[in-house]
C-alpha cells in the first residue's frame, strides 16, 4: 500500500483588514507542528506571492514558537493571486 504525501505543517492564513494592515499576513499554525519554522523558511514560502519585506515569528522568553507569524509584503499596485 502506498502512502499519500501529506503537508509538514498545516497553517491558516488572514489578511491584514486595515489600511494599516493591508500588506501583512498573519499566519497560524500548531506550535507542536511548526517546530522547525524559521523566518527564512516561512519568507522563502511566501515570496511565491509577492515580494516580501519582512516575516515576524514571535517567541516566548523561553525561545519557543507562539503559533503564529506575520508576513509584511510590499505595497504593490497589483495584487497576486
């Protein structure tokens, strides 16, 4: 029996809804899943939609994953899809 490939980590996506927020994706994800997230990964990921400027990836004091990341495109008239 062969086995079906299945996503490392499964995620959840949101657009920024304000002005202020409008070029930035808040991502969620399971901390016990994302483990081995790191800025650059979650860039690298993310680029296939836009250029992006920055990614955030919150942590606690301890060095560990909160369970969510923000990920700040550049103002571009044209969107990306």
């Amino acid at each position: 029996m062969k086995r079906t490939q299945r996503p490392i980590c499964q995620v959840r996506v949101e657009w920024g809804e304000s002005n202020v927020y409008k070029h930035c994706v808040h991502v969620q994800f399971n901390v016990h899943e994302g483990t081995f997230l790191h800025e650059d990964l979650i860039k690298q990921h993310f680029a296939t939609y836009g250029p992006v400027i920055s990614v955030s990836l919150p942590r606690y004091d301890n060095h560990k994953l909160k369970g969510f990341a923000f990920v700040h495109y550049e103002d571009t008239p044209v969107g990306y899809s």
